[in-house]
C-alpha cells in the first residue's frame, strides 16, 4: 500500500515538473495562461457546436457558426464601427473607439472583421492572465497561483474575455497599469492607464489608483510627471465626440437617447433594485435586467470589502472607484460583465478557497453560470 502511494506521489511530482517546472517562472505563468485561454475556448467550441445543432437547428459549417454566433448585441456594434467608421450623430459614438481601431488594423492582415475581433481577445486574455498571476503572487503563496487564473477564467461573465467584446482589451491595460507601477516601469504603467481611459469609461478608475503608485513609490518628480500621460486617452475620447457632434459629452447624450442609460446619483439604483429584490414581485425581465445585475456588483463589493486588511492600497483604489463609477448608471443591466475587469476580487477568492468545500462550491457556481450564460448568448438571448 505504501509503496503504491509513493509511486503515486512519484508520478504526481513528475508530472508537475514536465507541465509546470517552476510554479512562478515567467515561462510557466505565459504557458499557464495559454492553457487557460484554449481550454475555455475548446469548451466554448463544444457548447457552440451543441447549441447551434440541438437548439437552434442551424447546419451551416461549424467555421460559419463561430464567425456568426459569436457577434451578439454590443459585438455588432464593434464590428460596425471598424468596418464603416463613426458617421457624425451614429449612435456607435457611445462606443469607446479603441477596440474598433485594432480591429480595422488587424484586419488588414487577417482579412476577416470578425476573426481579427476574436484574435484581439485572444491574445488580450494571455496577456491579461499573465499580468493578473505576477500580481497575485503577493496575495497567494505559489501553489495557489494557478487558482487564482482558473477563477478568473470561470468567472461566470469570463466568456466574453473570448468574444468580440472589450473585456479582455481593457483587463490588458488594467492589469498592466499596475504590473509597470510594480516595476516602476511609470511610463508604460501610464500608457496603459491612458489606453485603458479610452476602450471603457472604467478606465476613469486607473486614474487615481496610479497616481497612489507613484505618490509612495516614485520619488522623483522626474518619474511622477509621466502621470500627465494617463488622463490623455479619456480626453482624446471626448475630442473624439466633439469631433463628429460638437459636444465633448455627446456620449452621454447617445447613452440616455438609444441605450436609456443616465448618469444619476451614485448606488441610488442599485439601492431600488436590492429592495426591490425583497419586496417586488418576480418575473424574468426583473430577474435578468435589475435583480442579477445588482446581485453581482453586491457581490464585489463584498469581496473587496473582505479584502480590506491585506489587498494593495492602489488596488483597493481601483476596485472602488471603478464601482463608484458603475453605481452612476440610471440602468446596471450590465454589471455581470462590467465587474468582470475588476481583479482583486479574484485574490480574494483565492484566498477564501483554501477550504476545500469552499473552492469546490465556487468552482461549481462558477462553472455552472458560466456554461448556462453563454448558452444564452449564443441563443441570442440577453447575457449582459
């Protein structure tokens, strides 16, 4: 019996050591983040391959399938915008314009809108993945590391780090912002923050969250002026509006008008849809437009909050004002995927999994979610 449990041991060991040498090795980190993007997106495959045929019927050629069923809801939008560009008061004026850009550029090579949008994401999400397993290594020790990607990759919204969408764009310069601040690399650690004011309005949240990096941990002023560079992309998003309508906020206007979207007094709505939650009658509209949208961003809320004691000051920082931010819109219905980008919460769900029941009933939860949302998207139903 003894003997058997050593050879097991034996083998478990070697087997670590061929796929994963060294747990923190840049090599094994950029490895593991590849597994991580293939693999959800081979899972992704088949659920696509099963919806389409069992579901919705549809025969065509499985290539035809990814290129079609993947473009749902905001995705149109995107693809739009690179395809044909902004016409002046085009309601695409409430899109930040960065995503777009890089799906025109690569299209020149690909030749393909939709097959440049999915390798965008693609190669955003391993990179993203890397940076999020070098900045947990001061949150978990080296064995947990890898929980703290498989979280973030199940994460019940995480599908649309694989679709055309700016998920995984924006977690690229989020996570980058803050792996640069690390190095004190404060150029590109502004740069990103820039990039990340203009693929979405959270971007805003990079904003003080560097300026605490470099408050501590940039001495000279010399270093600190780089900080001039972040506010640069969000600005040149408004030139952008002012550009094609006049109005530097026409956004906004484009929010209220064609997504009935208004900036409001901050947590009001989410305030109305929790204790509407108790008091309202149920239906699916409510369920899926007001009641789930408030029960995921109470959620992050409660994981930053838990993470008080030990998460980093800047990114504690980053965490809630990027909720304060969300919390301004009139109608959430899309903070399932809006908390996605927000990764300390990942840190701290690695932490709160060492208990085995613990890990094993958010690894269901979150599995379970994530396979049930992206049926729905791919039915062309709403999924945030």
């Amino acid at each position: 019996m003894t003997r058997n449990l050593d050879l097991g041991y034996k083998w478990r060991m070697r087997r670590k050591r061929i796929f994963f040498p060294d747990q923190l090795n840049p090599r094994t980190l950029w490895l593991r983040s590849l597994w991580a993007c293939l693999g959800t997106r081979a899972i992704g495959s088949i659920i696509l391959f099963l919806t389409s045929r069992l579901s919705l019927d549809d025969n065509r050629p499985f290539s035809q399938l990814i290129l079609n069923l993947t473009v749902r809801w905001d995705a149109q939008a995107y693809l739009r915008v690179a395809q044909f560009g902004t016409p002046e008061g085009s309601n695409d004026l409430g899109l930040f314009p960065l995503y777009p850009w890089l799906i025109r550029a690569f299209t020149f090579v690909t030749g393909h809108y939709v097959v440049s949008a999915l390798l965008i994401s693609f190669v955003a999400q391993w990179i993203a993945g890397y940076y999020l397993q070098v900045l947990a290594k001061k949150y978990v020790e080296a064995e947990d590391n890898p929980k703290v990607l498989l979280l973030f990759s199940i994460f019940p919204t995480a599908y649309f780090l694989m679709l055309p969408y700016t998920e995984s764009l924006f977690l690229v310069f989020a996570l980058g912002t803050f792996f640069f601040s690390e190095q004190k690399k404060w150029y590109w650690a502004s740069v990103c923050a820039s990039l990340g004011g203009i693929t979405r309005m959270q971007g805003l949240a990079l904003i003080p969250a560097l300026f605490v990096e470099m408050y501590f941990n940039a001495p000279k002023w010399k270093e600190r002026a780089w900080f001039l560079l972040a506010p640069l992309g969000f600005l040149s998003y408004l030139g952008y509006n002012w550009y094609f309508s006049g109005e530097p906020l026409y956004f906004l206007t484009i929010q209220k008008k064609f997504f009935f979207v208004e900036t409001t007094w901050p947590f009001v709505p989410w305030f109305k849809a929790l204790f509407g939650f108790f008091r309202d009658s149920a239906s699916q509209y409510k369920t899926s437009y007001i009641d789930t949208p408030a029960l995921f961003l109470l959620g992050s809320m409660i994981l930053l909050a838990a993470g008080f004691r030990y998460l980093r000051k800047s990114h504690q920082i980053y965490g809630w004002a990027y909720i304060f931010l969300l919390s301004l819109n009139s109608w959430g219905v899309s903070n399932p995927r809006y908390v996605l980008p927000l990764f300390p919460q990942f840190f701290v769900l690695a932490r709160l999994s060492k208990e085995p029941t613990v890990k094993y009933m958010i690894f269901f939860l979150f599995t379970s979610l994530w396979t049930f949302y992206l049926c729905f998207y791919f039915l062309n139903k709403w999924a945030f």
